[in-house]
C-alpha cells in the first residue's frame, strides 16, 4: 500500500525506460489494484509484466471489496501473488484459503507467485521446515502436474520482510533445496527443476549476488527496495549478472525478479 498513481506511473515508466527490453530476467510490477490499469498502459509494448498483489477465489457475487480473477486480466494482468506474510499474519489468511485462491487464479489463466515462509519464533524453534512444508503442501493442495506449470514459489521468511535483515544466503539456499525436494515428490523431478522459486527478505543491490549465486535460488520477490527505481535497477542488473556468473552455470532456467 504504498506510492501514488503520480510516482506508481514514474516508476514504471523508468523501468520500461531501462530494462522494458531486457530478455535475460522476466520481470513484473504489481502496484495496488487502483493502479492496475495506469500502471499497465505505461509498460504495453515492453517485456515486463503486470501482477496484482492479491485475488479473490470466485470469479463474481456479492464479495464486496474483493477482485475477480477475471477482473484481473480484464486489466492486463498476467500473474498475482496469494499468500503474502501479510495476507496470512495481518489479515489472517489460512491455508486453505490460499490453496483455493491458488486453484482459482491458475484456472482463470493467472500465473501464481505463492508466497511461503516461517515467522521469527518459528525459525528459534527449528521449525522452519515443518512451517514450509506445511505451507507448500497446503498452498498447491488439487493442482496437477500441468497446473504447478503456472506457479511461481517465494520463500520469504517473515522476520526478514522489511527488517532490513535476510536470511544468511547458504541458509535461503537451503531452505529453496528443500522446497524443490517437496516439489519433486508431489509433481514428479521435471517439474520440479522447472518451477522457479524466489527469494523475499530485505533483498538489496548490495545482497543480490550472494543470493542469487546460490544453486537453488531462480529470482527476488522484491518489496521497499523496489519502491525506488534505482535500488530496483539495481537488484535486476546485479541479479543478471550474478547469472551469467561462471559459478552459477548450475542454476536452472529464467529468473524471476
């Protein structure tokens, strides 16, 4: 819930300026949903994307205040993210209900972006992987092997969401590792190693390379420091680059940023 329509609009019009032709990152701006179709019409015609933040599960009826899957593409959306930290610890979104909003955005022909991670009490307890399967199992609950084709996973450990502290990179690493182990058992190796999973958590220019140079990490879920054309630039520019690195040769497919 952040910028004007003002800056929303400058915002994607420098990116589109910058990077609207590059072809080495896939890249995608979800402003709030009253800034949807503004914000699309400045960045028609370049490679990056339109997203929304959130969708609702019906595709119509009395659900005042909620957005439509349709809604969304009527507006020139191709992806949305469910399952935000803020969407479950702040509105008090379950899992079942993330696992519904993820069937009905697929099928409508949404890309999904779902959002997992532990929040700072959890991880203390060693529970961190215990909450991310949960969370995985749950949040893809009824898709099919061709379905998961359209899923986007983000890790973001909640204590790392603003705080300015990320997760350490060898540990993100490991916890996307085990993500694409749990992917691999529910939808079969290749889909596994086809999914992209990104990382969210304070990500930085100064902290994109270490992430990204680890083996399992495909992209950044970007929150303030995309707010600012120039620490967004430069998380995409230092995202390139840390994968046409020699020693990241071992990472799979696009990135996602």
């Amino acid at each position: 819930m952040n910028l004007s329509l003002l800056e929303a609009r400058e915002l994607a019009g420098t990116l589109k300026a910058e990077v609207g032709n590059e072809e080495r990152v896939d890249i995608a701006v979800c402003p709030p949903f009253v800034y949807l179709e503004q914000v699309g019409r400045v960045v028609r015609g370049s490679r990056i994307q339109l997203g929304a933040q959130d969708v609702y599960l019906e595709p119509k009826g009395a659900f005042t205040g909620e957005i439509s899957p349709g809604m969304l593409l009527d507006v020139g959306c191709t992806s949305t993210i469910v399952g935000h930290s803020e969407r479950r610890h702040v509105i008090g979104e379950t899992d079942e209900l993330i696992a519904r909003k993820v069937q009905a955005a697929v099928e409508a022909g949404l890309r999904v972006i779902l959002c997992v991670g532990e929040l700072l009490e959890e991880r203390k307890d060693g529970r961190t992987t215990d909450v991310v399967r949960t969370q995985v199992v749950k949040g893809l609950f009824g898709l099919s092997p061709a379905q998961m084709k359209s899923v986007v996973v983000a890790y973001e450990p909640v204590w790392a969401i603003g705080t300015g502290v990320n997760a350490r990179p060898e540990d993100a690493g490991e916890v996307h590792r085990f993500i694409r182990e749990l992917l691999a058992g529910k939808f079969g190796r290749e889909i596994a190693d086809d999914t992209t999973i990104q990382y969210g958590g304070s990500v930085n220019p100064e902290n994109t390379e270490e992430l990204m140079i680890q083996e399992h990490l495909d992209g950044a879920l970007v929150g303030g420091a995309s707010l600012k054309a120039d620490s967004f630039l430069g998380i995409i520019r230092n995202t390139i680059r840390s994968k046409n690195l020699p020693d990241a040769e071992r990472t799979r497919g696009r990135t996602r940023t």
